[in-house]
C-alpha cells in the first residue's frame, strides 16, 4: 500500500491533533511502523529510555478511558499506544522527559506519514497508578503519555503558533 | 534555493547526530525555518513554552563552548541555538519538558531537511546558570539543550536502536 510519507517540513507543519476517528482499523504493521519511528529518536547517551504498550482490544481500551476525561477519544479510536519510560534505564530526569517528547513527536509525525491521525493525551497522568495497574505493570515504568490513533473522520482541524520573532530571546 | 526535504520517516530514521561541520555559513533564513519548525511541536494546552537564544558571533560562541566538555563541537559549529523553557509559562515540569524535546526534534528534523547537520548537547545544562548569564538572561528561562549547527563534513555517522519486540512492555 503506497504511504503520503509527505516531505519532512510540511508534515510538522500540517499535522494536527486528530480527535475523532472513523471505524476503519489499523494494521500492526503501521503500528510497528509508528513505534519504530518512535525508537530512532535521539536521547541522553543513546539510552533509549522508552517501552510501549499497544492497546488494540475493545474493552481494554473502555476500561483505560475512565482514567480520563477524554474517555470518548480513546473509546472512538482504533488503537491506543501508551508511551512508558523505564525508571531503571533513566539517568536524568529532564532529559529522559525530553527523550520521551522526542519520541513522541516522532510517533505523530510517523502517524501523518502514514496518512492516520493522532492525538497526544497527558490529562491522563493523574491516574498513571491505575493504568499501570490495568497494564499489568510496576513501578518501574512510568507512564509519559497515551496516544489514540485511527483514521482521521476530517483535516478541518485548525491550530495556531507564536511569531518566531516572540519566541527569540537574544541574538549575539 | 531548493532544499532536500525528504520524505518524513526517511527524515526520522537517516538523521545522525552531526559533530563535526565545514566553514560554510548558515543563512538567516535557515535559522527562521529551524525555529518555526521548532515552535510548530505540539505542546500542553498549546502553552509553547521554549524560547530561544541563537549564538552565530564567534566570540559568544567561544565564551559558550567553555561552558560544557563538548567545546570543540560549539566552536566548529556556524551556528548554536540554546532552547530555553519560559518558567512563567510553564504548567506541568515532565509535559513541559516532554514539549523541550518534541520542539528539539522537529528543529532536528528540520535541519535534516535543509541539507544541514546537527547536534543536541546536554551537557552543558551542568553550567546552566553560567549560560544564563552569559545571555543575559534572568532565572524566568531555564536552559533546556543547546543545539550546535552547520554543513556536515560528512555523513558517515552510524547508530543503532533496540529492536521494536525489546520496547513493547504489553500487547491487548
């Protein structure tokens, strides 16, 4: 199947935040695709801090929307991908934390790549014990985000940025 | 001036991690486009909360280079660009700091498709409070990488990642 795989630029500059989804699934080779992404972001010494958990089922994906308020995203979508950090490969904090939004980024572009959308969920963390729970896992994995994923039902989606010009502190 | 702008996923997995630069020079409109893609990451409640100090004088960039182990990169670079986070705009440290890492990657990617190289040191975040001063800046900014930038001498840089089946934690 032929991918848009659109130039680099315009993909970071078109993507949007997908948060309603049509009922067409996804194949686990895209989703490989977009965890594979995912792993060839840079980080602190290359120790590639980052572990996935891959929710495709049904009442799965119910149970873990009622750890946030954007259940109907997540119950819409044809996939989620939570994105883990494992506390015993970390060595710095921030810079872990910015390995994990590095990965991340790549996901979403890795998901426009492939024609899908995605949006990226964080309002969840405040339940990041009980979703560990649901997954089975222990405390050295710390949850950084949920990704839900599917076929965008429009590209109507509108978004806004700062001038760079408000963004630039000094120039020497 | 055409640019290669690859294709997004050969963006993501061909991008090496540049450390050593020729003597040809950065154009200001090449800087802009690093920093717009920067700005276009994604962010919690879109707060875009980096900010950034872009270094080409040599003489500044020899004062930074003394601030991290990794001086010679700094100083064989055209260009640095040190991304800061905005703490009176920050809301959350990890979503802030996973929204640093989403910015430096789209900035990474970007210079990818502008035909450029480059490298994001950390290090120098030990000398953090030195680098502030250094720009003038006030403790409201809080460093977050310090990118060094140029024309690849070469792009015979290898690396290597973890295959996909070693980060996948659970599968619903």
């Amino acid at each position: 199947m032929s991918i848009p795989n659109p130039p680099v630029l315009d993909a970071i500059y078109n993507r949007r935040s997908i948060r309603e989804f049509t009922d067409m699934p996804i194949t686990p080779d895209t989703v490989a695709e977009i965890i594979k992404a995912g792993g060839w972001a840079p980080s602190g010494l290359n120790n590639q801090p980052w572990r996935f958990v891959i929710v495709r089922d049904k009442n799965v994906r119910e149970d873990l929307a009622k750890f946030t308020k954007y259940s109907q995203i997540i119950n819409e979508s044809q996939i989620c991908i939570a994105v883990y950090l494992d506390k015993r490969v970390m060595y710095n904090d921030v810079k872990d934390h910015q390995a994990a939004g590095a990965c991340i980024q790549n996901m979403l572009l890795a998901t426009e790549a492939l024609g899908l959308g995605a949006v990226w969920l964080g309002q969840i963390l405040i339940n990041k014990d009980q979703v560990n729970q649901l997954f089975g896992l222990d405390s050295n994995y710390d949850l950084m985000a949920v990704l839900a994923l599917g076929h965008p039902k429009h590209r109507k989606q509108k978004s806004q940025r700062k001038e760079i010009n408000e963004l630039i502190l000094n120039e020497f």
